[in-house]
C-alpha cells in the first residue's frame, strides 16, 4: 500500500520536477494525514547528505544564527541586530518589532518573510549550496485582540542530514495538517516566554509531540525557564558553556534533550 501510495504521488516523470523534502516522514498516526510533496529546487545532493557538521549559535531574544557545513549563513527572526557579520539568508516573523526589520542590510542575499505583503500565505522554497528552506504558515494574534490568518510562519531548515526548525512567535497550537507539513524536526528552537506566545503548558505540548532530539529555548523573559522545563519531566537538561552549539546527525542525543546556551 504504501508503495502504491508513493507511485500515484511520485511519478518518475513527477519526480524529474521536483525533490521532496527531506523531512516529510509519513505520518500514520495523524488522522488524514497525506504525503506530502514539495515543488522547489532542493538538490538530491540534500536528501543523501548526512555528515558534516552545523553550528547554531544563540545571537539574542529569538534569533539563532546557524551556519551549514558549507558555510552557509542563516539567521532567524532577524531585526537588524548586528551579530558581526552579514547572514548570506535571514528569516523574519512581524508580531513585533524584535522579529524583522524593513531595512535589512542590502548585503543579505535572501530576506524571507514569514508573511506576505500582499495578502494571503508566504511560501517559500529556497535553496543555497546545501541548505533547503520552507516555511508553514500559521496565525497569530493581531493588536485587536483577534486572530490574523497566515500572518507568520515556521521556518524548517534542511542541511546535512539535519531538520531543524524555528518555531517563531507562535501563538496557538498547530494542527494536524501543520505537523504533517512541518515533518521530523531534530532540533528545534522554541519560545518558553509563557505570555507574548503560548501559555508553557501548550507550548510543552507542542514540543513533546515532535519529539525532537535537541530544544534550543528563545524568549527567556524574567526567568521563566524552570517553569518551562518542569512541563518537560521526560527530557534531559544540558547547560552548555558558550553561546554555540556544534551538532551533526552522529551527534544527536538519544534522549530529547532541552540545551541551554549562554545568554539563552
């Protein structure tokens, strides 16, 4: 069944076109959830990779900066903050002013949004040397107290074997259709703050259901890390020295494993 599935999807003709992302995983347990095929560039040369090793260092509030065995750059919810050298990429979120910027320096080769200027949902497939980026959409609160459709997204990054998503400001729990879109994450980076996002139990919620081997926390406001880690009784807890953390597909934790950076 399952090949047969693959076949309808996936045609050789189908399959010259486009290159599936590397994440996607089949994800039986969710009700009607499909398999899902993405139209981009992603070299196949991305979906054999699995060594090398990547750095992400934590820069401040919500921006990490990850930077790919080839050297590529990325950093998230960019504001303009200078964190010593321009990223080749940045991604952005536009809750508030600390997640993007509208004069991102002009040395950025590719600013991507995590919403649409002009309406409806940003979506994006890009992809530099051995780094693939996508996005999924999602909503978040406007400053009327309702909620604004397709207003931000989550951003998953593909190099080196690795998935590695950023979850953004996000503002209420993703559904089935999201997880599947989002695929398998072995790190992701999440906001713990409780208030300006979710609550830290729903924010829990989410984590432990992707289950990812690595949780890099963001928004770290007044001290509320305790509070978030005590909704994760089953992850471990390593407190590194420095701001950088060095991972590669060999390197994952066979625990989920909350890492706290300096500065986080």
């Amino acid at each position: 069944m399952l090949l047969a599935a693959l076949g309808l999807l996936w045609s050789p003709a189908s399959f010259a076109q486009e290159m599936p992302s590397t994440c996607h995983a089949v994800a039986q347990s969710l009700p009607k959830a499909t398999f899902v095929s993405l139209k981009g560039e992603a070299p196949t040369r991305l979906a054999a990779r699995d060594s090398g090793e990547v750095r992400i260092t934590f820069v401040h509030h919500s921006t990490y900066r990850i930077e790919s065995p080839a050297g590529v750059t990325i950093e998230t919810d960019y504001s303009g903050y200078n964190s010593g050298s321009v990223p080749r990429i940045v991604t952005m979120n536009k809750a508030h002013s600390t997640h993007f910027t509208n004069n991102p320096d002009p040395g950025i080769e590719h600013v991507l949004r995590g919403w649409n200027p002009e309406g409806g949902k940003a979506e994006h497939h890009v992809t530099v040397d051995d780094v693939y980026i996508r996005n999924v959409p999602s909503d978040i609160r406007d400053w009327g107290g309702g909620m604004e459709k397709d207003a931000n997204s989550i951003f998953v990054f593909e190099t080196a074997g690795l998935c590695i998503g950023h979850l953004g400001h996000l503002h209420e729990k993703l559904t089935d259709a999201q997880f599947a879109d989002i695929g398998r994450l072995d790190v992701v980076m999440v906001p713990v703050d409780g208030s300006w996002t979710m609550s830290q139990e729903g924010m829990a919620d989410m984590v432990m259901r992707l289950r990812s081997r690595v949780v890099l926390p963001m928004h770290n406001f007044r001290g509320r890390m305790d509070r978030f880690l005590a909704q994760l009784p089953d992850f471990a807890v390593e407190r590194r020295q420095g701001p950088t953390l060095v991972v590669s597909m060999k390197s994952l934790p066979r625990k989920p494993t909350v890492v706290l950076l300096d500065g986080v």
